[in-house]
C-alpha cells in the first residue's frame, strides 16, 4: 500500500512536470540562498537557462550585467511590465516574483513583445506630437506676449484668456515630453540624492506657490538620503506640492514630510483640501484623468502630474500610497525600499 502510494506521487510529479514545461512562460524555482533548483523548458528560450548546468546557481549572478540582473539586484520589488531579455536578441518580458511557502520564490516571465512594440508606437506618436506642437505654441504665445491690452482695452480679457491657454497648452505639452521620457526609461540612475536641500526647495516651491494663501509646514523625521534621479525625483515631489496648494483652499494648510518606516523611507504630502471621493482614487494617475474637469481647469492643471508621479515611482521601486476623504483632505505617501535609502553617518 505504501509502495502505492509513493508511486502515484512519483506519478503525480511527473505529470506537474511535463504540465510546467508546456507553459508558454518561464517558471524558475528559488531557493532560499537565491539558488536556482529547477526552471521549466521555456526558460531556455526566454532566458537562457538550460539543464544541468544552470541548476544550482545564484539567481542573480546568473543574470549578472542585465536588466533582469540589476532588477533581481534590487531585491525584485514588484511586477515590472517590459524589460529586456538576458539573451542577446531575445524578447521584451514581463517579470515577477512569487514568494512560495516560507523561503523559496518562482520567478516567472513572459513574451511581451507584441505589446512592447505597440507601447512603443503609441510613445513615438505621442512624442513625436508633441515635439510638433512646441514650436508654434511658442510663436503663439511670443506673438501674444507682443500685444499690449492697453492698446485695445476692449480686447483686454480675452487677450489674457489666450495667454492663460497658450501657457497652459505649453505646460501639458512639456508633461506629455517628460512622460515619454520616463516611459522609454527601464531603470533609474543611482546617484545619491540629499533629501535636505530638496526638502527645502520644495517648501520655498510651496510658500511660492501659496502666497501666503495656506499654512505650509514641513516635517523631517529621517535623515536617510535616497538612490536615484535627482531631476526626476524633484519632478514627482514637486507635482504632489503643486496639487496640495491648488486643490486646497484659502487658509488651509499643507504638510510635507519625510519619515522612516521600518528600512525605508516615505515622502508625504497631506493637505487639509477638498478632499476625493473613494471611487476616483484607483484612477487618479490615469493620464488626464480628473476628478473634477471645471476645478483642474480652473486652477490650471494639466491631468497628467499623477502619472509623472506614477512613473518616476515605478523606476525607482517605489509605491503611491493615496488617502483621502471628501472635505477632510488628501494624504499622497511615496514609500521608498531600503535598496533606494543611503543613511546618513551619525
């Protein structure tokens, strides 16, 4: 009986082996040491694994100079849509990690190369538009810096309507440049950022942008720096400071703040503002989405700083945490891994 019964696992083992190798994406077994302990047949053509040989090795020293390589570096932190194959030629994947039981993970991976390419024409035809758009926007706007309203006083508030537009027109043109820049970007840098000079420079953007209009407070708990794009980082920080002090009205108050949790960090911006309803807070970094068109309308936002925020985020390994109720304000958390913290000697 027991002979039986150690013959239908055998069996049965077999059976979800030959089912593994027949899935059209890559599965590779993880120990606890970050070992390779066994990996299905279509992990040889998209990642150049093969048996016996590559049995037994360091997941990530396997894949050691790649973007696979420098993404398992930093600890594999969440799903990532398209990056590169390990092989040369080989195809765009769509990686993540599955921890399994206590210890081991499977690394799982799959041909996206049809969508690649179609992500790809979308970015081009959007970059490319806006590229085109630049420059006659700026003859506009340089043409309707030339009129003078006290010449035609009775042109006067549409003269000031159109500049509103043309700078406005501008600004959402230079966002959509800056997402395709980020969105053609599979990595970020590893420069070290001094959170204190940028911490300042966003409370003088912020009392700037107030004008004394709101309470602005800013609140360092952390002395830790972070790893990663200065330009892009201040990009994505600057955006949640613009938001709070357009969405919050007069005499309310606005909080920045920079804090440890646990081995990471976060950077939060809370205001005291309108306040989102929980139904839209999924979709807020949808690009032009809106909660409410005539308010960004009126305060002159473009829709697309959220997804700014979203992507410098996404390649710095870090999560958008957002809470909010009507009426009661808007808390937006960026949570940074320890992989993109550098403390500070003390």
């Amino acid at each position: 009986m027991r002979q039986q019964a150690q013959s239908e696992s055998v069996r049965w083992l077999a059976e979800l082996r030959r089912s593994a190798d027949a899935l059209p994406d890559a599965s590779v077994l993880v120990d606890q040491r970050g070992r390779i302990r066994w990996f299905n047949h279509t992990a040889g053509s998209l990642l150049g694994l093969f048996r016996p040989q590559d049995r037994g090795h360091e997941l990530g020293a396997r894949f050691a100079g790649t973007e696979l390589g420098a993404w398992l570096r930093h600890g594999g932190m969440g799903p990532v849509t398209d990056i590169a194959s390990p092989l040369p030629e080989g195809p765009r994947l769509g990686v993540m990690l599955i921890p399994v039981g206590r210890r081991a993970r499977i690394l799982l991976a799959r041909d996206v190369s049809a969508i690649s390419r179609l992500e790809q024409m979308r970015r081009d035809f959007v970059a490319n538009v806006s590229h085109e758009l630049r420059t006659p926007l700026t003859v506009i706007h340089g043409y309707l810096e030339l009129l003078d309203p006290n010449d035609v006083p009775a042109l006067a508030p549409v003269l000031d309507e159109m500049r509103t537009q043309s700078r406005r027109m501008g600004q959402i043109v230079e966002d959509l440049l800056t997402l395709s820049r980020l969105e053609a970007q599979q990595t970020a840098v590893d420069d070290r950022v001094a959170m204190a000079p940028m911490l300042a420079s966003l409370l003088r953007e912020a009392e700037a942008l107030s004008q004394s209009r709101h309470r602005v407070e800013l609140v360092r708990e952390s002395r830790a720096d972070l790893i990663g794009s200065s330009r892009d980082l201040h990009s994505a920080f600057s955006n949640l400071v613009s938001n709070a002090v357009r969405y919050t009205p007069t005499g309310g108050s606005i909080r920045i703040s920079w804090r440890d949790v646990g081995e990471g960090a976060v950077y939060a911006v809370e205001d005291s503002g309108y306040g989102i309803p929980a139904d839209h807070i999924s979709r807020l970094t949808e690009r032009f989405y809106r909660v409410s068109s005539s308010r960004s309308r009126a305060t002159g936002g473009t829709g697309l700083g959220l997804s700014i925020v979203k992507h410098v985020l996404s390649l710095h390994q870090a999560e958008l945490h957002i809470e909010s109720r009507p009426g009661k304000g808007s808390t937006f958390s960026c949570e940074f891994p320890a992989a993109r913290i550098q403390r500070t000697a003390t």
